[in-house]
C-alpha cells in the first residue's frame, strides 16, 4: 500500500459518524449506509489531506458506484414491496445523482472549492435522506415479512 493510500485508511478524520439515530432498522440498508458513510469518509479525507486528483478520482468514482449501487437496491425492494412512497424516494435519488453530476464536471473544470462544498452538501443529504425517507422505507419494509435468505422475498 502507498504512503497515500495508508494515510486515507489509517486517518482518524471523518465527516460521517455512523450513530444508531441514522439506523433505519433493516439490516441489509444499514449495512449499506455504514459502507456509504465509510466511502464518504475516504473522499472527505482525501480532500483534507491534499491528494491529487490521481488519487481523489477513483477514491470518488467508487462512493459513487457504491451510492448507485445502493439506489438501485432500495429501488428494487420498493418496487418488490409496493411502496407507496416510491416515486418521491425515486426523486430524490435522481436529484442526488444530477448534483453529483454538476459537481464531477465543475472538479474536472478545475474549482477546487467545489470538492468541500459538495463534500458538505452530500454528508447534509445523507444524515437528511437516512433519518426521514429512508428510515419511512424501513419502517414499511419491518410491517412486511421479510425474508433474508431469498434476497428480500416475500414470506408467502
């Protein structure tokens, strides 16, 4: 491992700190935010600790395959349990990825300050989307039988 690569693992600095309060009581969503958080992290102390962006940009672009991969997860399950909030949940995942959109173009134009300042704003949206939209997503998927082993099938 390179002297970078330690230091974006070993670096006590975090922007997100997983508390039972972000907890939307389904393990597998949990599971995959502690991740995302952990991901998040890693950009943030990227940006903190000044690496270039030959190390940012795929510190960047795997949070945010993980926070596609995440999405398309939540989506299927609410599809699959006929979530009534569905299309709203949708919404807001589509407006987090066109600001991430926005944002990766301004970083590859060069504003520096546009890293921090979405750093901030995605870390606001996490805490916010987790303990209101998620966390209605996980109390609707605890008042349905659940059944882990089959990959969130229906108990029938």
């Amino acid at each position: 491992m390179d002297p970078t690569e330690e230091t974006l693992n070993t670096r006590p600095s975090a922007l997100l700190e997983w508390v039972p309060k972000y907890s939307v009581h389904v393990p597998e969503i949990d599971q995959q935010h502690q991740v995302w958080f952990a991901l998040v992290n890693r950009v943030y102390q990227a940006v903190l600790y000044g690496c270039g962006k030959e190390i940012l940009r795929p510190v960047l672009a795997e949070t945010t395959q993980y926070t596609f991969f995440h999405f398309d997860h939540e989506e299927k399950l609410m599809a699959e349990f006929d979530y009534p909030e569905r299309e709203e949940h949708i919404r807001e995942h589509r407006d987090l990825a066109r600001r991430a959109r926005e944002f990766s173009e301004r970083v590859e134009n060069g504003e520096c300050a546009t890293m921090l300042e979405y750093l901030v704003f995605l870390s606001d949206w996490i805490k916010e989307h987790t303990t209101t939209t998620d966390r209605r997503l996980g109390d609707y998927l605890q008042s349905h039988p659940l059944d882990y082993s089959s990959g969130f099938a229906r108990n029938n």
